[in-house]
C-alpha cells in the first residue's frame, strides 16, 4: 500500500523536498539524477519521475503517479463484505 508519492522536478526546486525523501536519497556530483535507497538497491530517478514511499517505508520508483491508499482501502471493505456475505450464505444452509 503506497501511503505517499512525490515527483521529482529537478534539483532547481530542491526546496521542496519532503523529509521521507531527504532521508532516503541521495545526490551525486554533476548529475541530475536522484539516487534513491529502495529495497532493490540504490536506484537513479530522473526529473518527472515519482517516488513513493509504502506502509512498510519501502521507497519505488514510478513513470506515472502511482494509485494512493485510498484504492487500497476501497478494496479491502469490499473484500470484507464478500467474505461476510459467503460466510453468512454458507451458514443459512
């Protein structure tokens, strides 16, 4: 479950990074890139990319802007009432 997202529009804008991308990436000299700590390993993201963080504090790269917990959240009330109605189905017989 991804719980925030940010893009990356250069190190022009660098003021406005937030403190979970702070910790968690790094620059290096004469690059445009931003250098990214994920599980993988250290992963390059170029301007216009996202970067997100997970419930975990996973950090992945993405082209486009990745679904938010809200999807996440939808989901999962619909898999309860799924589960309660086969339950209680299951149970009437």
């Amino acid at each position: 479950m991804i719980v925030k997202s940010w893009k990356f529009k250069g190190y022009d804008k660098a003021d406005n990074f937030p403190s979970w991308v702070q910790q968690n990436t790094s620059k290096r000299a004469n690059s445009d890139l931003i250098w990214v700590h994920t599980q993988e390993g250290e992963m390059s993201a170029k301007e216009g990319e996202w970067i997100a963080i997970d419930i975990k504090g996973h950090l992945t790269i993405y082209e486009e802007k990745p679904d938010s917990l809200g999807k996440d959240i939808i989901a999962g009330i619909a898999f309860a009432i799924i589960s309660a109605v086969t339950i209680i189905t299951f149970l009437a017989w």
